[in-house]
C-alpha cells in the first residue's frame, strides 16, 4: 500500500513522534536512525535528510516534547481563576505524581544533555520557560492580595527544584519516597513558600480536579 504523500512540516512531525517513542522504549544512547525509520517504514536517508543527525534529531525531539508540555501549561495558567487555583492546578499537573510528560524521558534527556550542547539547550529553555510562568502567576496572586511572596523567583526555583527531584526519587529509585507522601511535600512546599494557613492547604483539591475544568 503506497504511503500519503506528506509535507515537510507533517513529515517532520511524524518523524520526531517516532523519534520520541523509540527514545522512550530504548533510551537516548541505544536509539539508532535506522530505528525511527524502521518504526515508519522509510528510509534511513529520509530521515537524515530532515535532521541531519541523531543528535539533532534526539534533540528535535526533546524540544517537540517539551512544547507540547509548555502548551499544556499556558492552558492551565490561562484559566478564569484565581492564582492560586492556576498555580496549585499547574503544580499538580507538573509534579511526579500528577499528569504530566514521561518523567522517564526527561530524567534520561538531563543525563544525556551534560554531553550533548543541542539537547542541553532544550532542557534549558524548558526550565527557563517553566520557572518564568511560575513566577508570573505567583506575583499576579501576590499583587492580587491572594498570598504573600517576598521572592517569587525564588520561589518558583524552590519549587521546580523540589519536583525535579521528586521526579528523580519516584522515577528511578522506586520505593524512596511514596506518591502521597511527595504530594504532601509538595503542598507544604506551597503552604510554606506563599504563607497560607493550614486551613487554606486543607482545601486543596483532590489530584486531577483541574484537569476536566473549561479554561
């Protein structure tokens, strides 16, 4: 059966979804050209003609993934709610323990990104992108009278720190730490960072609640 003719943005596309799923089934150092092509069923000289090399490719990837993810989150931080709501719904979604992107693939992206400066860039800019978001929906809530922050930088790295962490413990080191008990050093981070009562964190949503909600 002949293939669809694609354009190159499409093809390009489906290129670095298959690069994304062989990097997750192999891992970044196993993955080879020829399997992403082979997962397609074309060429190896088709795919190099679109990304010159595995790196370049592997980190193509990684950057499609991420915008997907920095999409995500720019929904959740747009929603019609207060910014408390968006932040905790943003936190919940970001954290080891809630919805978000194989932690898995970008445990073994930070590893591969020490050697590679293409890769490194991605998860640089990722971090960048999701630390500045943070920090614009915690000085909205701090200007707004919602909570009190004296450093919404700071943070914003505390907390990205601590779920990059997390991330790592449940992730690599299965049995370290339990998901409720790194869900509760997450709402104690945010109780503490932004100088809620107890009855505030008391509140919180269960896990997932912001997921079904309309923007």
């Amino acid at each position: 059966m002949a293939r669809v003719r694609l354009s190159v943005a499409e093809r390009r596309e489906e290129l670095l979804r298959a690069a994304i799923e062989q990097i997750e089934a192999r891992g970044v150092a196993a993955v080879r050209i020829a399997d992403v092509a082979a997962a397609l069923g074309v060429s190896n000289a088709l795919v190099l003609y679109h990304f010159s090399s595995k790196e370049r490719l592997v980190a193509a990837a990684f950057a499609y993934a991420a915008e997907d993810d920095l999409a995500h989150l720019r929904r959740l931080l747009g929603r019609r709610t207060t910014a408390l709501r968006r932040l905790r719904s943003a936190v919940r979604w970001y954290a080891p323990t809630g919805q978000a992107k194989g932690w898995r693939l970008w445990i073994e992206g930070w590893a591969v990104s020490l050697r590679e400066p293409a890769l490194r860039e991605v998860a640089r800019d990722l971090d960048s992108q999701w630390k500045t978001a943070l920090t614009e929906v915690i000085t909205e809530g701090v200007t707004a009278g919602e909570f009190t922050c004296p450093d919404p930088p700071g943070t914003a790295l505390r907390l990205t720190a601590l779920l990059d962490g997390l991330a790592v413990q449940l992730t690599s080191y299965g049995g370290t730490v339990s998901r409720a008990r790194a869900q509760e050093w997450v709402e104690e981070t945010l109780t503490r960072e932004l100088g809620l009562s107890t009855s505030a964190r008391l509140g919180v949503p269960p896990l997932g609640e912001f997921e079904d909600e309309a923007p």
